[in-house]
C-alpha cells in the first residue's frame, strides 16, 4: 500500500485485510470497496472496454461505474460485479474483464484501430452476409471478443423475499433522507429507511461540503440520528439495500445485499428482496455527478471529482496527490479543499466559466494556497501510454498549453438522480439554473427532498423540508447546517469541448461502458436518426448496465445542439426499472430447482422406481413413461414389449393423476347437459359416457369419462393436466352466468387413486383380485360401474378401455392403494400381466384410433372435425358451445378433419409433425411453397401391425379415404408415400371392447 | 403487482387471482336465434378500452369467488370492487377521479417530450 491515507476517514478500520487481483495478492483495509483497495495500491488499469479494448480504470465511486466491472472468482464467478460498490474482505478474489491474454495486453484492442467498421450501427450495417456466416463466423467471433465478464456456471445462490407494509418509505439515509426521518421519530407512522451504503450519511460522508450541523461535526450528529432513530419504536433501517423499482400503487423493490463486506456463507441466503408497499414514497436518493466529453475522456486516470472526494473522506485514500480538475460549476472547490487538508495540491484548476462568473471566496482560495488556475478554459483532450500522462488545456483565446498530470478530475455538474422518480411516472423539467433535469409534477404519492428535488443549497433544505413535509403534521426542525464552502450554486452548459486532433486513437466518449462516441451521436443523427429513443437504440448509448447514469443527460445536451433544440424538447429517454442490474437469483427467490413447480407423485410411485420406471412430467405429476426390463432395453423395445404384451395378455397402468371432479346437487343433471356436448338426461343411472367439454367458440377443451350415479350425482373425470382448468370452467359458470343452479363440485382428484387394466385375460385377472363381484359381460357390460365397500372406504369398479381391449378402471382410497396395485401383481403373474406407462398407453389409443385432447387437437378443433358428432346431443336446446358448431366456419366441409395414415411400403416409418402434402419430392430449393394439407398429430410403430401408423389432421380429410399422398421428412427432399385411411386400426368393431 | 381487495376475503397480493376479462358481457338465453355475427360478437369481441375498465377477477387461491372490479388500466388503479350481484356502477362515478400519468395523451405514450 503506497497510496496517501486519510487518517480522519471514520469508514475504514485499521484492520488490514489481503486481497487478490488478477492472481497477485494485495494489501486493503476492512470497509474499502475492490475500488478504494486497489487505488490504495496504486492500480489504476481495472479492464478492457466493451467494443475498443480500450484500457480503462476507476472512473467513480459508487453505482453509476461504467467502467470499472470486476469478476469476482470465489463466489459464485459473478461477472461484471462494480468494483466500485462491491466491498472487499480477506481472501477475495477479483479478476479483471474482457481482455485476453492479459490486462496490459490485449489483442482485442486492435478494434480501436477498425473502429470505423464499430461506429454507430454498426451491427445493423455490417454482417449482413453471406448467408450462414452470422452463425458460424461473426456471431461467435463477436461473442468472444465483445462483452463483459463470463457467465457463472453451477450457479447456486439463495435469495429470500420479504413484504413490507408501511406508511411512509424513505429512501436514501443521506442527509436529506436523515432529516426526514428525524422529523418522523416518535409520531404514529410506520417508517422504513432504505440505505444503499452500509453506513448512513450519503455527503456527509462523501464529501467535506458539510461542516457542522447544530454545532455537531458530521460523524456525530449522524451517530445521533442513527441512535435516536433505533430508540424510536417506528422507524426501521435497512441497510446494504438499493432500491430499484418504483411501481404503481406505491410498490417499490429494493435488494439488500445481506454479506456486505463479508465472505458469503453458502449455507445462508445472500439477497433479500424487498417487497416494499407503502402511503407515501420520500425520494432522498441524492445527485449524481455527470461527465464531459473531451478527447480520450475515458483514459485510466480520469476520475470524476466528487468521486475523488468520496475517496478520500469515504474510504481514506487519496487516488493522487497532484491531480489536475476540471469543472464547469461551484461544487468542486471542496475536492481542493479535501487536498489541501491532506497537504495535497491540486496541480491544476480548470474552470470554464468566465472569471467574473467565478465565485470570488474559490478565486481566493486558489491564490491563497498558490494553485495553478485556468478560469474560461477547458480540457482539450489528454493523453497517456494506459494511463493519463498529458493534460491540454485550451484558454480563452483558443490556445493549446499542455500539463504533466496523472490525474484528471471533470466535473460536468450534477444529475438529480430522478431515475426512481420517473418509473414512478413522475412528470420532470429541465432546469436552467441546475443545467438538468429536476422532478416536477408527481404521480404518485411521492415527496422529493434534497439534491433529488433538484435543490443542491444546504441552507434551504430544512426549509424545503418542513414545508414538504408539513402534511404529515409533524415538528418542524431548524438544525444549523455548517458549511465549508459558499453553499449557492451556479454551473454553465458545458457538454464536450472542442478536440483539433483526429486520429485513430482519439475518441471523445459520450457512453464510457458501450463505447459510444460523440461521433457516433452525430453520424446517427446525419442517418436520420434524430429522435431520443431511436438515437439511443441505434447507437447503443446509455444501454450499458450503468445505464449511462453519468452520460445520459450529456448525449441530450450534444443532441439538443446538433439538432438545435432546447433540451426540454428533445426530451429524456425512458427510465424503466430495475435502477440498477438485479440478479435473476433475487428475483427467484425461493423459487428454484426442487422448489420451482411441486411435484406430484401418485401412491405407487415408489413401486414404479423399485420396477425401473422412466418417468414423465405430466404438469406437475411424475407419470411412469416406460418401464425397463432391463438395463439395456430401450424405450423402443420398452414400448413395443409393453404394448404387445397388453394386447396378448393384460396391462395395468397407473392412471391416479387423471382429474375426478365429484358433481352433486338438486341441478346437477340440468348443470351437466350445459356443460358437455353429450345428453346425459335419458341415460340410465349406474352407466357411463365418454363426454367431449367445449368451450364457447366450439373447440375441443377437454373430454373425459361421465358417472352418473342418478340425476343428482355424477363423478367427471378430465384429462390429468386439464383438472384445474376444467373445474375453473364449471365454477366459473355456476358462479357467472347460472347462480340459481344449485350444484356443488369437489375436486376428488387425490382422494381416489386409479388403475386402468386392459387386456384380453384382465376378466380372469379381476375376477381373482375382487372375488365378491360378478364380472361377467352381462351382469358387467361395458360402460357401466359398480360401488363397493373396500376395507371400509368407498371404492368403484368401472368398465372402460383406453386400449380398445376388455379393461376396467379401479378408483380406490389412496391409504389401500399400494395393497391392491401389489395384491393384483400378485394374482397377475399368472396371467402374463405388464406394468406399462404413458408412451404404450399413447400408442394403444393410436392403434384403437382414439384421440389424445392437445394431441390430436390444439385448440382449433370441432367435434364434428374429428368424427365425434355421435356425440353432440344436438337435441339439447343449449350447452358450451353449441352455437358456435353451427357458424359458418365450423361447417366449412374443407377443415382438418381427423384421419389414420400408413405409409405405402410398410417398413417406412412417419415422424410426428411431418406435414401432409401432394408432391413426392419436395423441389430441392424451395421458391413457391409447397401447399400444405395436413400435418401428423400422432405416429408410432405398432407392434401388432407390425408397420407404422399415424394419425393426421388433413383438410378436407373425410373426403379423402383410400388417397394416396405424401408425408414430408425430417431430412432430405424425397416424401413418403401414403394412404389416407380410417383412423381405427385394430378391432373396428369394438368386439374386444364390449365382449 | 396490485392489491386487490376481494369482497368476500379482504386485500390479498395480484398473485392469489387470476384476471377474467371484460365484465358484463352476458351468455345470450337463447344462442339459436342469434345469427354468427351477433354470436361471434358474444364469443369473440371484447373491448380494450385505455382508462375505464370493468372486469372480472377471481380469488383462484383464495375464495375462488368472481367479482367484479373497475380497473383504470392506464395506471392499474383499482376505481371499485363490488360483488356479481352488485349493479353496475354508472361510469359518471369514476371519470372525475381518472388520473393518469402526467401530460400522457389519451391514446399511446412514448417521449414526454412529445407528450404535450
């Protein structure tokens, strides 16, 4: 550590702390940032820019940094952390960005000299062809070498959120922020103070503007408030936590960083997300310095003033002894008054306002203690080999002197940081007395005090303070406030200055993090690019991730100029949120890996992992997808193995994730005949339907097997991930548009697990398991149920099939369900009996010809187009939907109608997807498109037909059985050649089903 | 995110409800006589207006009650909240109160600048 340390500093204890940067290991105290620590050891190249390469250091001190981004290697490799914010403890590990092979030298920096190829729109410009080059050339090519840090891998961290309820937010515990809640100790409101620093006193600790307040110096009088605010039994502080968002209806989101400071411990979330709703938002999140453009503007050493000030009463370490500053306005005068103190001299003071402009006590000043001064100058540009070696100074009567300094300070004035203030929807005005942007008219509930208002006096804030505040009813406070330096406030427009020279190297920057020049301003503009928001998209600038917070209100006043408007006229960009960049994991929270989505898991499903299940998300439920015989077999042979095994013998599968709705009530038959297409009035007590629901445009929603117990009770089932929808839907009818209905519905979906067993021996199979009950086909048919009492819990048999062969489907209490599934195993094994999943129970329905709901149809399908009008109760004066089968749409004889489709040479297989079209070959380069009439909805090999079958929705397709067609490939341009045929294809007759 | 005051449970966070579009619009009694223009206006069409909204909600994990709300949606402010058994309330309520991001034009948003 070499650099000057200020012994005042109250922010950095002696303890000292060992840091790595770049592999090298360095020295820091606790409380400094990887930005102070580095400074204190004289380090002033931090990484490469964005596009250029160009070497870059620290250009400020908080969390406007554009350029001084940093991964940090032993958390979790997060890039692009700010160097500036991010505070350093023992063992951290830092490593600089976007350059390669080293800091010092960098290949990559060869762009700055083809910069004439990066200028503003440049990737609308360029790479534009040949055809396949932007995927395989330019666009790995750009990723390589344009960009930031390296995206983390094995990213883990834990972030909770929290909710907060309070009456009055303030955010920014500055002095501003200080006062307001002094003012509030004690009184009936409920006060949240958000502190993005982990110390309180925002200037007060920045800078030495502040002198005394009520004859306190700064650091005990913050102590004081901060004491007297943790005795008050309504005020709370969080600390470590920026506010970023500022929504409608006063809801703002602020992120605190919970190991400030600390090395994380991995076992304990590092983020807290704030979820703050509040009456009233006070906004005392303060000012932030902004730039000038001038040539080479972004060389290591160049350091806003104010933020050489912070380092220095902030974090105790002086950057340099003899910088040189620049300045268009009042305030900078305290960084030579901060040097000074320390025995430091400013090497050269640079002011471009007139003399007699200049105040006379910062004239005196700077003769007193013999400084150089420059009054009506500027900087022309600087130069330096990585660092700043040379500063010109142009005078007033147009001539170019040079200087020796390794340190250049601008000041451009001061932004009111009315970022937050605008996402509330605030409405701001341009302020000529300031040079900025200041709010204005507030939408919300919102209260501006302090620099934030645009107010940067010390001795009219309490007074602005008071007055905003005094419809709170609350006291007034009159504290004294001290100052060092002559508190008025007075600044001239100065955006860039004016550069003679132009080479390759010099670049006078507008956005220091995109690399955006002033000369791509211009040229976007000459392209026609004359509005904000388009100017801004084009060239990039202010899209950084410090969103140009020290650059963005420049580029408007170099615009306003070109364009020759005033800036009020050409207006800001929009503030959106987040304020600052805010990790994908704090907004997770909780919510991650295990804990995104619940995992439903049916009663047997630890038998299915004993039997080697595969399984298959079906919405949140883990459904058996196949089952592995062994460890090598396929899900192929898996498949076939199971479905021909059902068709032979018997299969089970277990279907409990199949949603149950239970219907009961004095209407419930008149409710039922309204909500399915089927008419359930004439069918008999104890018997079941297949039943189709619509919704009211007509299209398919969701079908499902009907019990009718009598005229008062049914039991629905819908598909497994249609369950909620569906009882949305009934609910939503009963509630919406037929009150005086008086019908209940009960989700019983989890209160019956269910097995469906299919297969020519299933009867034998039953008939063992269930010796009480008559399986017999007459006393048993298909489509009918029976209830029983098993073990005391109600149970149900009902004969259906999902197959097309004999199959019953068991509801039982779920506490008896792993019992009987195993108790049927066990007289199964004698009958050849096959556990299967969902893949065979897909391709069983397909060789039965039965759709799959969001298989076969997406959507857009009728009924009528896939053969289901048999089951319209077109008797039934009205259901869901009814009105809409008769529109002159859903006639049209030409819509995708349902059909099967085998491929002419039998060993041919056809992939879903595939469209269905007229031509054998597809022309080798497409220019008129190939009409299309079809696509296929399902496909498999049937291991029964031994050839593959598929199902398709083809336009017009009733019309055309026995066609031979084609059927496109994944690859190539050949197609297969196809007939349309029924799309039943195993025991059209039904006899397996109902004998 | 919105608070929403559920008449039948009281303020719960956006996230417990889920939003059931235009309100009032009422399932014909006899969808037969219709013709498919006055049916497709039914099934189809519903308005999308920028300030005055009425819609539905319901508390999915809550109540799992409908209702209705007056909504401004240029600004997400909730005018009212009543029961489906509740009238309708007269537009004339509201329209005195309607605030809307300022200097924002009737229609659209974009610069503020231009916003005049």
């Amino acid at each position: 550590m070499s650099a000057l340390k200020n012994k005042n500093c109250n922010y950095i204890s002696n303890k000292e702390i060992k840091i790595t940067f770049d592999g090298r290991s360095y020295s820091a105290y606790e409380g400094d940032t990887i930005a102070s620590a580095l400074l204190r050891n004289n380090i002033r190249l931090i990484g490469r820019s964005f596009k250029y390469h160009r070497p870059r250091g620290i250009y400020t001190c908080g969390i406007e940094e554009p350029n001084a981004l940093v991964q940090i290697l032993n958390e979790h490799n997060e890039p692009n952390t700010r160097a500036t914010i991010k505070r350093a403890y023992e063992g951290i590990n830092i490593c600089s960005q976007n350059r390669w092979p080293s800091l010092s030298f960098d290949i990559g920096s060869i762009n700055n000299i083809l910069s004439p190829i990066f200028s503003a729109g440049f990737y609308y410009k360029t790479f534009m062809g040949p055809k396949g080059f932007w995927k395989k050339i330019y666009e790995p090519l750009i990723r390589r070498t344009a960009g930031l840090g390296k995206p983390p891998k094995n990213f883990r961290s834990k972030s909770i959120h929290q909710n907060h309820n309070v009456d009055i937010l303030i955010v920014g515990g500055g002095l501003s922020g200080l006062l307001a809640a002094r003012k509030l100790i004690d009184t009936d409101k409920q006060v949240l103070l958000v502190e993005q620093d982990s110390f309180l006193g925002g200037i007060l600790n920045n800078s030495n503007k502040v002198k005394k307040i009520d004859g306190k110096n700064t650091f005990e009088w913050i102590q004081e408030t901060e004491k007297l605010i943790l005795k008050s039994n309504n005020i709370k502080i969080l600390k470590n936590t920026l506010v970023t968002t500022y929504n409608f209806t006063n809801h703002l989101i602020a992120l605190e960083d919970k190991f400030s400071g600390k090395k994380i411990d991995i076992n304990k979330s590092e983020l807290t997300l704030h979820k703050i709703r509040t009456t009233h938002t006070i906004l005392a999140n303060g000012h932030i310095e902004r730039f000038i453009s001038f040539r080479n503007n972004d060389l290591p050493g160049v350091m806003l003033a104010s933020s050489f000030e912070k380092y220095i009463e902030r974090y105790g370490v002086v950057p340099d002894e003899k910088p040189a500053i620049f300045t268009n306005n009042s305030s900078t005068i305290s960084l030579v008054k901060s040097l000074i103190n320390l025995n430091c001299k400013p090497c050269a003071y640079i002011d471009s306002r007139k003399k007699e402009d200049i105040e006379d006590e910062t004239k005196e000043y700077l003769i007193k203690n013999n400084i150089p001064f420059y009054p009506e100058s500027e900087v022309e540009g600087c130069e330096g080999n990585k660092k700043v070696e040379k500063v010109f100074i142009r005078n007033n009567s147009n001539k170019i002197s040079s200087i020796n300094s390794s340190m250049l300070c601008p000041s451009g004035g001061f932004n009111p940081d009315i970022h937050l203030f605008t996402q509330s929807k605030g409405l701001v005005k341009w302020d000529e007395k300031i040079n900025s942007f200041k709010p204005d008219t507030a939408f919300q509930n919102t209260i501006t005090l302090g620099s934030v208002s645009g107010n940067y006096e010390f001795k009219n804030l309490c007074e602005e303070i008071n007055k905003k505040l005094s419809f709170l009813k609350v006291k007034d406070l009159n504290p004294e406030i001290e100052t060092n330096i002559r508190d008025d406030f007075s600044i001239e427009e100065l955006w860039e200055t004016k550069t003679d020279k132009t080479s390759k190297w010099a670049k006078s920057f507008i956005d220091l993090h995109n690399d955006v020049t002033t000369k791509d301003l211009k040229q976007a503009i000459n392209e026609g690019y004359d509005r904000i928001e388009h100017l801004k998209r084009y060239t990039t600038n202010s899209m950084g991730t410090d969103q140009g917070k020290i650059s963005s209100i420049n580029s408007l006043g170099i615009v306003s100029k070109i364009l020759n408007k005033k800036i009020s006229e050409v207006g800001t960009t929009t503030y959106r949120p987040p304020y600052a960049p805010l990790s994908f994991a704090a907004i997770a929270g909780r919510s991650t890996y295990e804990y995104y989505d619940p995992e439903r898991k049916t009663p047997i499903h630890n038998w299915h992992i004993k039997n080697n299940a595969v399984f298959e998300d079906v919405g949140q439920w883990k459904r058996p997808w196949y089952f592995k015989k062994h460890e090598t077999e396929t899900m192929h042979q898996a498949v076939q193995r199971e479905s021909k095994q059902t068709r032979r013998s018997a299969g089970i599968l277990d279907g409990s994730t199949l949603g149950k709705i239970e219907i009961k009530g004095k209407d419930a038959l008149e409710f039922m005949n309204l909500m399915y297409t089927n008419a359930f009035t004439k069918m008999k007590p104890m018997t079941s339907r297949y039943a189709l629901m619509l919704g009211e445009d007509g299209m398919i929603m969701d079908d499902g097997i009907i019990c009718k117990i009598n005229d008062k009770h049914f039991i629905a089932t819908t598909t497994s991930g249609g369950a909620p929808k569906v009882f949305a839907h009934m609910e939503e009818f009963l509630q919406t548009e037929w009150p005086h209905l008086q019908v209940y519905l009960n989700s019983i979906t989890e209160q019956f697990t269910t097995f469906n067993i299919s297969g020519p021996r299933t009867r034998e199979i039953m008939r063992k398991v269930f010796t009480d009950i008559d399986f017999n086909n007459e006393k048993f048919p298909f489509m009918t149920f029976k209830t029983f009492n098993y073990k005391n819990t109600e149970a149900r048999i009902m004969r259906a099939s999902f197959t097309g062969e004999l199959g019953y489907e068991i509801y039982i209490s779920p506490q008896y369900a792993l019992e009987l599934w195993e108790l049927i195993f066990k007289h199964g094994k004698d009958f050849d009996l096959v556990p299967y999943g969902t893949e065979t129970m897909h391709l069983l329905r397909a060789e039965k010809g039965y759709v799959v709901i969001g298989q076969e149809t997406d959507g857009t399908v009728t009924p009528i187009d896939i053969n289901f009008n048999w089951m319209i109760g077109k008797k039934k004066k009205d259901f869901i939907g009814k009105r809409s089968l008769t529109r002159s749409d859903t006639v049209r004889d030409d819509r995708k109608q349902l059909v099967g489709i085998i491929p002419l040479n039998k060993s041919q297989f056809i992939e879903e997807g595939q469209h269905v079209v007229e031509c054998e070959n597809l022309p080798n380069k497409i220019k008129t498109p190939v009409e299309y009439l079809g696509h296929i909805s399902s496909s498999y090999h049937s291991p029964n037909l031994n050839h593959c079958i598929s199902m398709a929705m083809v336009k017009g397709g009733n019309k055309l059985m026995g066609k031979k067609l084609f059927v496109s490939t994944p690859k190539g341009t050949k197609n297969i050649p196809v007939e349309i045929v029924n799309p039943v294809f195993i025991d059209p007759e039904n006899k397996r089903l109902t004998s | 995110m919105i608070l929403i005051n559920c008449p039948y449970c009281g303020e719960r966070e956006q996230s417990e409800f889920t939003n059931g579009g235009e309100a009032h619009v009422i399932r014909p009694k006899d969808p037969d006589i219709l013709n498919d223009k006055d049916w497709g206006q039914y099934v189809f069409y519903r308005s999308n207006p920028k300030g005055i909204f009425y819609e539905r909600w319901v508390h999915t994990h809550g109540c799992r009650k409908w209702f209705n709300v007056v909504r401004d949606t240029s600004t997400d402010t909730i005018l009212k909240i009543y029961k489906l058994t509740d009238n309708k309330p007269d537009i004339s309520e509201f329209q005195s109160t309607l605030k809307s991001p300022s200097g924002e034009p009737i229609v659209g948003s974009g610069n503020f600048a231009v916003k005049k």
